[in-house]
C-alpha cells in the first residue's frame, strides 16, 4: 500500500514525538516542513517516495530515475537525520560528493569521513545559514545528476 506525503509526515512528527518535545519539537518539525516544501516546489524534478517505509522514515525520489534524492529517518535517543542521496560514487562524481561532504561537515558537530553517509542532524538544520545551504546542495545535486531537468536552489 503506498503512503501519502500527508500520513508520511504525520507519522514522521508522531516518532518525533517520542524523543522530543516542546519547543525544540516546533523547531524540528520546521526543519521538517521546510525541506517538504523545498521538495515539493519541484515537481519537475522531484515527488514523494510513497514505498513503504517505517513510520520513522520520509523520503523524497527523483521523478525519472526514482532513485532517492533524500531522506529523513527518526531515530531513537537522537535528532532526525537527513540522509542526501545519491551518495555512491556511481551516481555523482567524487568532486560533488566532496563538496556534499564539506558543506554537511561546515554545519554538523561530527565531521563525515569519506566512507560515511552524507548525513546531516536536523538540530543543524535548525540554523537557517545551514538549511539554505542544504537544499542549495540539494538542487545543485539535482541538476548535476539529472540532464533533463535543471532545478533552482
């Protein structure tokens, strides 16, 4: 059965809850719909990953690949973590993901290896200098990996 973007989020914000609350919630939860709404004003190039996934988990997927473009996972004892995809050097050329890497690096208290995902803490994301310069990386990632369609950031 695929998921709506609706039920997806409700259910992302419903396992947020089990780890975070009050005002640090709010600000999470905006981090979340910031990179909803990012996601979703390109519909060109993006749409919602409506395959199962856990609650926990919300994703967006490139329109002619499907591969994954991001994801959003809960997890316990910790922030959300947006994970930017592709992160194979099969998909992007090793300059990007060097520059991926750098940017979330610029931003994250841990500093990502060269073997490590391209993940970033919404508690980063929080600060909008980082959340700008993450979906500015997201729609460069966008055009680079995707010939049809060139996306603003």
């Amino acid at each position: 059965m695929s998921r709506t973007l609706p039920a997806a989020r409700e259910a992302f914000v419903a396992a947020m809850k089990r780890e975070t609350s009050g005002t640090e919630l709010t600000r999470l939860v905006a981090v979340l719909d910031a990179l909803i709404k990012w996601s979703i004003a390109r519909p060109q190039a993006l749409s919602f990953h409506k395959g199962d996934s856990a609650a926990g988990v919300l994703a967006f997927e490139c329109v002619d690949s499907k591969a994954l473009c991001w994801s959003a996972r809960t997890t316990r004892g910790a922030a959300p973590q947006l994970e930017i995809y592709p992160s194979s050097a099969r998909t992007i050329t090793a300059e990007t993901r060097t520059k991926v890497m750098e940017t979330l690096n610029a931003y994250s208290r841990e500093a990502l290896s060269e073997t490590d995902r391209l993940r970033i803490g919404f508690g980063a994301l929080k600060n909008g200098a980082a959340l700008a310069a993450v979906t500015s990386l997201l729609g460069e990632t966008l055009a680079s990996t995707d010939t049809r369609v060139r996306v603003a950031s």
